[in-house]
C-alpha cells in the first residue's frame, strides 16, 4: 500500500471517532514509530511504498484505536517533558499538566541546584516521568521514588535506563505508615512532589472512555467520601521528612484546590500557593515547611 492510501484508510476509519486533527496526529506517531520516517518526508513522499508486513501494523493499530485504547500503550512509548518514556497499563500515561509541575519545579529549584545537592522524593512515581525529568534537568539532585505497584516500578526502572539517569526506586505505600521506615537512614529532603490518585467516583462520568477502560484505576481514583486521603498521608510524611524550608509540590484535583491548599496551610506550610494550568484550572499546589 502507499502511504498515502494508508493515511485516507486512517481519516476514513478513525475520523468520526477522535476527528481529523487528532486522527492526522496518530497517524503521523505510527509512521514514526513503524517506519522511522519524519512528518516532513511524509508530505513530500505520498507516494512511498509500505511493505506488507508493516501495512499490518497499520491495520492493527486502526483496530485498537477504534476500540479506544490509547495510542501511547499501543505504541508502548510517549515523550513527556522532552524525553521518551516507555508505557504500559501498569502506569498513568503522563500528562501535559503534569509537565507543568515539573516545569515549576525546575524553575524554583534550577538556580541552588547548581551549588547545592538537592534530595528530591517522588511519591506514586508510575512510569517515573516526574522524577526522571527532574533527575535530568537538575543535575546535582539526588532522586528517590516510590510506588506501591511492583509492575510500575519496573517501569519506572526501565526509564530512568532509557533516560540515562540514577533514580533510588522504593517499593512501598505512603498509606502505610511503615513507609517512613523505608527513610530510616535518610537525612531530610529539599522536595517532595506527588501526583497522587485524585480523581472521585462521581467524576468518573467526565472521564472519557479510553481512559477509564485502559488506565489504571489504582493511580487515578480515590473513594468520594475521602478524596484527599493521599494528600494528607503525603504532607504528615512531608511534616516528618522534607527540610525546614523544604518545598512540598502536589498536582492537584481542580475541584478541590481551597480544601487541598487549607490541608498545608492548616500544617503551618508557609508560602503556600495554588496555582493554575494552562487550561486555567486549579492544578498545582506547593508549600514550604517551616
Ligand atoms: N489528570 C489525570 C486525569 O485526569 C488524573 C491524574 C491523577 O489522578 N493523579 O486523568
């Protein structure tokens, strides 16, 4: 087949499902994770042909995407931050408004981490793709993270590899108070950062469908009647092991923005800011130990 046929069986199949824009961008990651050939060569070469074997590839990947799986899992790989990172079910795909977050803390952190060794710890890391950006991007931090999900840190292990950097990795839950022993010898860190499951029950109607059939609940959801246990777990461990003046950085519900920033300022967390998204929702939350 040419490619071209190729990309019209793409926009015939999937269009009415995803629309033509988000169609044109699928087609455009499979060519380049199949055939290893660039946007620009595709408009210029309509004309190419596809082997058989690959044109299967194609097929399948058409088949998937109209059953909604995500097409970062079908591809097993998705850039976050500027780096690629491999993804299966066992971990969150990372998200834009994650990006955020890491960009703010680099930001806030870029300039002391030229002199000083900074001590960062991640908690529900999932595919690593906050504490390996941060590891990358400042040079001199120490990182750790932890997950509860063994199948998730091997992921995770597998991208700080891929990504060339040193990441201590820690099986545990911050649920469990026992999580803190994990840190028995460790002296006190400069940042934590979390993405926790926040998302409710009663949100789960907004959440479109390839997510909720696809990702893992254990990352996304919590229970309606609690939706912050994760953040107050996160900040009583943060109390006992960030710094004095240690940063706290949350990625946050945009629902619950007031009652997340009240969970830190009632901890006596100063310079406590809540700020937003590109898409102007409440999504990040940071606050300084005293
Ligand atoms: N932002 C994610 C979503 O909307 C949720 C991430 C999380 O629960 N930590 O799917």
């Amino acid at each position: 087949m040419r490619l071209l046929d190729l990309k019209n069986k793409f926009h015939l199949e999937l269009d009415a499902i995803y629309g033509k824009n988000e169609v044109g961008s699928f087609f455009y990651l499979c060519t380049e994770h199949y055939l290893n050939v660039l946007r620009m060569q595709l408009t210029l070469e309509p004309e190419l042909k596809i082997e058989n074997y690959k044109t299967e590839l194609f097929i399948n990947a058409i088949t998937h995407l109209k059953a909604q799986k995500p097409i970062q899992y079908l591809l097993g790989e998705t850039e976050f931050f500027g780096l690629t990172f491999k993804v299966n079910k066992n971990v969150l795909i990372p998200r834009p408004e994650t990006e955020e977050l890491v960009d703010l803390i680099i930001t806030s952190h870029a300039k002391e981490s030229k002199t000083a060794k900074l001590k960062i710890l991640d908690i529900g890391t999932g595919s690593g793709c906050i504490a390996i950006s941060l590891a990358k991007n400042l040079p001199n931090a120490q990182v750790y993270a932890l997950d509860v999900s063994p199948e998730a840190l091997k992921m995770a292990k597998q991208n700080a590899e891929l990504n060339k950097v040193d990441i201590t990795f820690i099986e545990a839950s911050i649920l469990d108070y026992n999580a803190i022993s994990q840190f028995e010898g460790e002296s006190y860190f400069d940042v934590i950062v979390s993405n926790p499951p926040y998302v409710r029950e009663l949100e789960k109607e907004e959440i479109l469908p390839n997510v909720l059939e696809n990702e893992p609940h254990l990352a996304l959801f919590v229970e309606d009647h609690n939706p912050l246990l994760f953040y107050k777990a996160i900040t009583n461990f943060a109390i006992q092991k960030l710094k004095p003046k240690g940063v706290l950085y949350f990625e946050i519900n945009q629902y619950l923005g007031e009652e997340t920033k009240a969970l830190l300022e009632e901890k006596h967390f100063e310079d406590v800011a809540l700020l937003k998204d590109l898409n102007g929702n409440d999504r990040m939350l940071k606050g300084r130990k005293l």
